[in-house]
C-alpha cells in the first residue's frame, strides 16, 4: 500500500490500483440442474426460466407413492467454480427456524429427501462464490399429495358404512337391553378393526 494507492508488482512491472477500488457485485445465481423422483429424472439441464423470461412447465405434484426427491444445483458464476458454496432448505421438512444462522454454507451440489409426508414444500437454495458474495437463490414449489386412505371421500364413506351398518343392526335386532348392548359392542369391535386397518396403512 502507498498513500491512497495500491501498488501490485508482477513480471511486467508495477500498477498502480486507486485503494478505493470494488469488487464488482456478482451477476450469477444458483440453479436447479437435476430433479429426480423415485429414480426418475423428470427434469434435467435447462434452466427453471427460459431466457425469454417464460417458466418451463415442470411437474409439481407428486402422488403419495413418489416421496424420494433428489436435487442436483450449481451456480452461474464462474470466477472460481470450485469454491462456489451452497445451503439448501425443505420448508415443513427440515426443522431449522433461522435459516440465516443454522444452516452452512459447504461444496455439496446435491441433496437426497426420503420418504417425505405428505404436503406442500418449497425447496430453496442459496449460494455464495468465491469472494462470498452472495448469489442469486433459486426454489422449487411442490406437493405430494395424500394417499387414497387419508382423503376426504374415504373418511366420508367409512362414516357413511358405520352409520349404514349400525342402522341395519338396530333394525334386525330385537328390542331387549341385551340385544341392544350386543349391537353396541359389535359396533365397538367393526370400529377398532377399521382403526387398526388404517393403522397399518399408515
């Protein structure tokens, strides 16, 4: 350092560098290059944005079975590819409340999620290059949706069947307090199988 200046020497000889000189803020941004579902690569190479700006249609809901997610990401910014950093976020999955403060930065470009429950997510990444200036983050909204027995039509029909199977119960039976108290205990047995039925699928 000389004075106000910065004097950087090489084989060529000497430049002189004003000291109030700034690194150039980064251009580049994180994305998404691979998403696989259940070992199938439903998309893969082309940014999320064309570069007309318009969204490529990706799928974005998954049925109940398609709960294995792998990401694959990097960024844009070629200064120094290999010390690019990322950190990566599953809302409602991952259970970090300050994603500023917990999560670190590493070298990792790509992340696996596992037998996810279902619902809707949002997958960010974010990124940092080699000077740790921050870049672009990209994110990926999907849903998984709920399986056959957690849907609203099947809990409809299993009310409709107990009420249907009570009422014809009732009906057959006779009108004695005994007859009456095996009704209720039948009923009570024809519950707890369809509990632990629903038990076992979940």
């Amino acid at each position: 350092f000389h004075k106000t200046h910065v004097l950087v020497t090489g084989t060529r000889g000497i430049e002189v560098v004003p000291r109030t000189y700034k690194i150039r803020s980064p251009e580049g941004r994180v994305i998404i290059n691979n998403i696989i579902v259940n070992s199938k690569n439903i998309y893969g190479g082309a940014p999320l944005n064309t570069f007309s700006g318009d969204k490529l249609e990706i799928q974005k809901r998954f049925p109940y079975s398609d709960n294995n997610i792998k990401f694959r990401f990097s960024a844009t910014d070629f200064t120094n590819e290999r010390r690019n950093s990322f950190r990566h976020r599953l809302s409602t999955f991952d259970k970090v409340l300050a994603f500023d403060k917990v999560l670190a930065f590493s070298r990792n470009t790509e992340v696996t999620y596992t037998n996810l429950p279902s619902g809707r997510y949002i997958f960010t990444v974010e990124g940092i290059n080699a000077y740790g200036q921050s870049l672009l983050a990209t994110q990926y909204n999907f849903e998984i949706k709920r399986p056959w027995w957690q849907t609203t039509y099947f809990y409809v029909a299993e009310i409709l069947f107990f009420l249907t199977l009570l009422f014809f119960t009732v009906l057959i039976k006779q009108n004695t307090r005994v007859e009456k108290l095996a009704t209720a205990l039948t009923f009570v047995v024809i519950i707890i199988i369809f509990e632990y039925v629903n038990l076992l699928l979940d």
